[in-house]
C-alpha cells in the first residue's frame, strides 16, 4: 500500500496513523451525570470497593467528561493525527437496550469528534471497552446470546448519530479479557465460572461483532464510506526449548489466545482453531458432558463470521515462553490449552507484574499474523508501558523505543501491512483493578488535585520527535 521509496530513508511513512488511547471508564468520570445509566463497573466498585487493588474507582477518573477540549489539546501538542477513544454504552442507553435513548450522551460525543476534526485529528472509535450497561449484566452478560441482538441496536444508534463523522470504527477491545469477566475474578462481573463461562461470553462476543460489520456494511457504509474492524490483543509466545513439543505448544497456545478470536473473524476457513475444537471436546467427554464446552457456530454464522472485519486491530505489550503441559484448574482454558507459560528472569519488568519488555516478540507476532491470515491492513490499537507516574520517564520511552523499531523492522523487512499505530495511553487512568496504581500515560495526571491536573511526561518529547521525523529516536538523551 505504501511506496516502498518513500520508506527508505524514515522508518514510518508520512500518512502512518499515529496517535495514543483511552477508554471511557478509565478517563471519563461523571459517572451519573447527564441521564448516563450504571454499568458493571460503577456497579462493582461501588458494591465492593476491595475488588481494587487501592480501592479506588472511576468516579471521577481523570474528569475528561469536563476536560475533553483540554485533552485534545494534548493530543495536538504531540503532534497525533488519531485519537482512539471509546464510547460508554451506558451514557447512550442507560438501560442498555434502545428504550431510552440519552441525548445528552450522545451530544458529549459528538461534541468531541467534532473538536478532534477541527483540530486534524481523526477518531477512531471503540464502541465496547468493557463497561456493559448493568441492567444486561443481570440478564447474565456476555454468556446470553440475546447479548449480541442489545449490542446490535446500540451499534445502530450510534452509526446514525454519529456516523457522518467517523471513518475508524472498532466493535469490541480485547475480547479476550471481556471473556475473564466470565471465567474468572479478574474484572467484573466475576463470574467465576471456569471453562465454560469464557467460552460462552466468547461465542456471543464474535456472532455480536459481525452483525454489527454486517449492520454497517448493508446499511451505513454506502454512504458513510468508513472502516469497520475488531480489536484483539495477543502477546506473542516463543517455544521455550527447540523441543518438538514445545514448538508445538507455542503454537497451540498462540490459537488459545489470538486465534480464538481472529481465526473465525480473519482466516480463510472460518470457525474456532481446529486445535481448540480438539481440545476442549475431548476434554468434555472425558469429564462426562454430552456436550462440548466450547459452542459450535451453524455454517451461516460461520460464513457470516469470517471476512467480518476491514483491518485488524492488534493490542500488543508483552511475551511468553510456552511449554507442553498442564496447568490449571480443571475444567479451565488454561487447563484445556495443554500449554504452561513462563516469562524469562532477564526480561525488563513494568509496574504490572504481567508487563515484561520484550520488543522483538511484537515483530514475531505481526509476522504470525501475517503468515496465518493474510495482508490484510493492521493497526496497532494499543501498546504501552506501566511505571508509578513519574515525570522522567526513561524506562517507558526504552520500552517505546525499541517497540516501535521491531514495528518498523516488521513494515519494511517483513513486509507487514501496519497502517497505523495509537499508543496506550495519552494520560494516567483508572488501570481496572490496579486502580491508581499503574500508570500508563504519557501525561500525568494528578489524582489528588480537583482539577485533575494534567503535565507532560518525557515522554511527549519522544512522540513529538518520532512524529516529526518520522524516524525513531534512539536515545534517551536525544529527547
Ligand atoms: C489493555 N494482559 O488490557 C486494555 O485494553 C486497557 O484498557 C488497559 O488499560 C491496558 O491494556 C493496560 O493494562 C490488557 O494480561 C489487559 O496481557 C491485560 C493484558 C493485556 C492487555
């Protein structure tokens, strides 16, 4: 798609997307304000405060419900060209299904693409980062198919409402980690309910994603002429010996985590992972069930399905070495996987003890991507580093650095077909259930002050200059 003439001497072409991220729980605030309904993480972090590490919430998070001509301010400083933020379903539908429409929500959105576009900024728009409307979560969440009919109607609202000015859209962030809502107690609703809650919440997350695509493609798209795509995010897994089998198990867990998802949506054949089909239905029968964990698709969903994204959406931080073996409670996907993962003792940490820095995996994993699905366009939603919120922060823009010369190294070596890339994330917000305690941004933000006080990392200066030149600064000094 781009000229390869115009790569060689910078390391990103001039019309490369470069921008940062957010989510509406983790900067918003105005939790109640303006018509917005309760979801599951108002619910849950008000029911019990414990759930998070310093029990904190989103309350008022980093308030840019009321800041948000300031924060694209931000953004423009750097020099970003995309902002990716996400929509709160609830401030749209505060009961989640299209009985009560808010049009106060709505107006704050609309208020903000348009302040984007005055300033050169082009949106790109998540509709799902996690905070379901309560009133869905009682009627059991993502493991309700009925799920992806309330997901289809809010989709509509939005395409008709906003639409006209949005030409990056992403259904859902992360279905992977929606899916530990369901199979674990790591975010809400904590469902707990191992080995099969995650399978359940994944087959309705897909089937709600592509009617949305197919929503978009039969009735706005004509018109609105804008890209429709999922965001997954994947670590990378190298082998851990040269061994056959844990040759083997990095491959199967790379299917456990990212083909799950992206092999119904983006490979040729359509469906679930034959490894996973496999797996799981064994696994199911020896534990006496007549029926698999993991659901089927009808072929009509199947053909539905696959195709049903215009780029993909790609979240990448870390790695992990994987091993044939089993580990995990049983029935678990980590059981089912047959894989055991470890990280190595030299690999950089972060502030998030599941953030090691291993920048060359992300230039193995677009590769993976690109053997196993094609060239289809890729934009890299999110990549980031957690430290405790300092202003010198060297160890973020080294993480940064390197990552983004493994990206460059996988567009003009690798041929990889990356668009465009937005760093997570523009500002210090809410880390879910780290709370306060992990910061990503490349702002600062000030939790104590009233005025959520926002300052300029150092590593803005790296944006600016990677933005400016095109070219990846190296050292630290040159910032
Ligand atoms: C992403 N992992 O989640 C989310 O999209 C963001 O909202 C979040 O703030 C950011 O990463 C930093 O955590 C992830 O365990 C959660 O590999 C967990 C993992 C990766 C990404």
């Amino acid at each position: 798609q781009f000229e390869t003439e115009k790569m060689t001497d910078t390391d990103f072409p001039k019309d490369f997307l470069f921008g940062a991220a957010s989510a509406s729980y983790q900067i918003e605030g105005a939790w109640n304000k303006d018509g917005k309904g309760e979801n599951i993480w108002d619910h849950y972090t008000h029911q019990n405060p414990n759930l998070i590490r310093d029990h904190s919430n989103g309350d008022i998070a980093c308030d840019s419900y009321h800041k948000y001509k300031e924060d694209v301010q931000l953004l423009k400083t750097v020099g970003f060209n995309a902002y990716r933020f996400s929509i709160s379903w609830s401030r749209i539908l505060p009961k989640g299904d299209d009985s009560l429409v808010n049009e106060k929500g709505i107006k704050y959105y609309s208020d903000l693409i348009d302040e984007l576009l005055a300033n050169g900024i082009q949106p790109m728009v998540t509709m799902y980062h996690w905070d379901l409307p309560e009133p869905l979560d009682k009627i059991g969440g993502w493991t309700n198919p009925v799920l992806a009919d309330y997901f289809e109607a809010y989709a509509r609202i939005l395409f008709i409402k906003l639409g006209n000015r949005v030409k990056l859209w992403i259904t859902l962030n992360e279905p992977m980690e929606v899916v530990h809502g369901y199979g674990s107690v790591d975010y809400p609703p904590f469902l707990n309910y191992n080995g099969v809650g995650e399978y359940l919440a994944a087959h309705t997350l897909i089937r709600a994603h592509a009617k949305v695509y197919h929503l978009y493609n039969n009735e706005f798209r004509t018109e609105q002429k804008g890209l429709i795509g999922i965001t997954l995010n994947s670590d990378f897994s190298f082998p851990k010996t040269t061994s056959k089998d844990d040759i083997e198990a990095a491959q199967t867990a790379m299917q456990f985590f990212l083909g799950w998802f992206a092999h119904p949506i983006h490979s040729k054949e359509g469906d679930y992972p034959s490894v996973m089909r496999q797996r799981i239905d064994e696994n199911s029968k020896k534990e006496g069930r007549f029926k698999s964990r993991l659901p089927r698709f009808t072929q009509e969903e199947i053909e539905s399905i696959r195709g049903s994204s215009d780029f993909f959406g790609l979240n990448h931080y870390t790695s992990r070495y994987a091993s044939k073996g089993q580990s995990g409670k049983v029935p678990s996907v980590e059981y089912d996987s047959g894989v055991m993962k470890t990280i190595d003792p030299s690999w950089p940490g972060s502030a998030s003890e599941w953030l090691k820095v291993v920048p060359s995996g992300f230039r193995h994993l677009l590769k993976w991507i690109k053997k196993e699905y094609g060239d289809k366009p890729i934009i890299v939603t999110e990549n980031g580093f957690s430290d405790k919120g300092e202003l010198n922060d060297d160890d973020r823009i080294r993480y940064y650095s390197s990552y983004l010369q493994e990206l460059s190294k996988a567009i003009k070596d690798d041929k990889c077909n990356v668009i465009g890339y937005t760093a997570w994330s523009i500002m210090d917000n809410f880390e879910w259930c780290k709370g306060y305690t992990e910061r990503f941004g490349i702002y600062q933000v000030d939790f104590t002050s009233p005025d959520r006080t926002r300052k300029p990392k150092k590593s803005v200066k790296f944006f600016q200059k990677l933005i400016e030149t095109r070219i990846v600064p190296e050292e630290i000094n040159a910032v």
